[in-house]
C-alpha cells in the first residue's frame, strides 16, 4: 500500500535560519514519483518539484534543495536562510504505477517563519 | 494560460440545500481531481476523471455527492442535500495523466470555500 508520512506537524523558525521538512514515503511499485507542494495562507496548493524514483541526484532551485534517498525511502526538502514568505503548509506526494495519476499526500508541515 | 479556474470562490448555504462547485481544467489536461481539505482530515481525494471518464470514486463520502465531466473543460460537484459536516475547501486539479512517462504533476485551482449553516 502507498503511504507518506510527515511527522513534523508544526515547526518554526527564525528568519534566515536553515529548516529542512522530512518525508517518508512507503510503496512496493519500483517506478514511482514524488511531489511537494506549498500551500501559503492565501490557500491556494502550489506545485514545487516532482521527482521519479529513478533520479536520485539532489535537486537546488535557489533557497529551496531536495534530497532523495532511495536507501530510507525519504525524500527530504530543505530552506536555506528562511524568509517570512517561506512561511505555508507543505505536502509531499507520492504516485506509482498502481495508483495511475492518483495522488497519496502527507498530512502537511506547518512552517512558520518569525522574523 | 488562466490556470485552473474555480467557481465560486466562496459559497455560504444552509443545510438541506443543493450546492453546486465548479471547474474548469487547464487547456489541454485530461484528467481532473476533485479534493476536499478539513482541518480534521486534511486533504481528500473524491474523485478524479481521466478523458470526461470517471476512474475512481472510492473517496466520494455518500450518494449525497456527484461528479460530472461532460467535456474536456468543465466538471462539477454537487452536493445534494448538504450538510454542516461538508463544510471544507473544496480543490479541483487538473494534469496531463499518467502518458507514457509516468505521473504528471497536478496543477490546483484557488479552491472553494463551503460553509453549511
């Protein structure tokens, strides 16, 4: 069965501090793909990065950095020197062959950022 | 391109009335999502639609909730009769479908906010 968990329910930080957001993800399918999405207070669900269970380089779009490791089955999101904006709910994603374009999503990381 | 479009941003009903949400999918998409966010939940998938078909509708919580896709370019969710229990965010998201790489990533409407008095 697929699964995500993200057990960091809450967490803040000071502004320009570094906070990385843990996913782990459970399936049993060998292609898969990753998601994380950011929800800031407007509310609106905004889609991140995507990553396939074949690629395992990290990932760096400006401030924000991924890492996938296959050997945990986590796929970690990391804000260097957090700003007030960065402040949302972020969910991660998991889809597989068997569950199609079907989405199984964590149950969010609530970050709020103090400046 | 607009995005996915959501209608109406916020809706206030009583309950027993038919409530209708709205949403028009990102030009070329072919499948589409219909989600439900709670604090107490967090976020549900009701229903997702590839090519107008519906695939799966295990998460849709009682017959009170329908999904239609009659094109390519619009669904909607009616709730029939509604419930103070249905009050939530209501998202609909649309993607390109699985294709012949894999998953593609959902691109989410602003949502409809329902509250059922």
């Amino acid at each position: 069965a697929q699964k995500v968990t993200q057990a960091q329910t809450e967490i803040s930080v000071v502004e320009k501090e570094d906070v990385t957001l843990d996913c782990v993800y459970e399936t049993r399918d060998t292609t898969y793909y990753l998601f994380w999405y950011k929800q800031p207070p407007s509310g609106e669900l905004v889609f991140l990065i995507r990553r396939n269970s074949f690629d395992e380089q990290n990932e760096i779009s400006g401030r924000y950095s991924w890492n996938f490791q296959k050997s945990t089955s986590s796929f970690n999101f990391t804000i260097t020197a957090s700003q007030v904006v960065d402040s949302a709910v972020y969910f991660c994603a998991l889809s597989d062959r068997n569950t199609g374009n079907q989405f199984y999503f964590g149950t969010g990381t609530s970050l709020t950022v103090i400046p | 391109d607009a995005g996915v479009i959501q209608s109406p941003r916020h809706e206030v009903t009583e309950m027993g009335q038919e409530v209708t949400l709205r949403c028009k999918p990102i030009s070329g998409h072919n499948s589409l999502f219909w989600y439900r966010q709670t604090m107490m939940r967090g976020l549900e998938l009701l229903i997702y639609f590839n090519n107008n078909v519906p695939i799966d509708d295990s998460g849709m919580p009682e017959d009170r909730f329908s999904a239609k896709m009659p094109n390519a370019s619009f669904s909607t969710l009616k709730i029939q009769p509604s419930e103070p229990r249905d009050s939530a965010v209501y998202f609909c998201a649309s993607s390109l479908g699985p294709g012949t790489s894999g998953s593609n990533e959902q691109f989410f409407g602003p949502g409809t906010r329902l509250t059922v008095l």
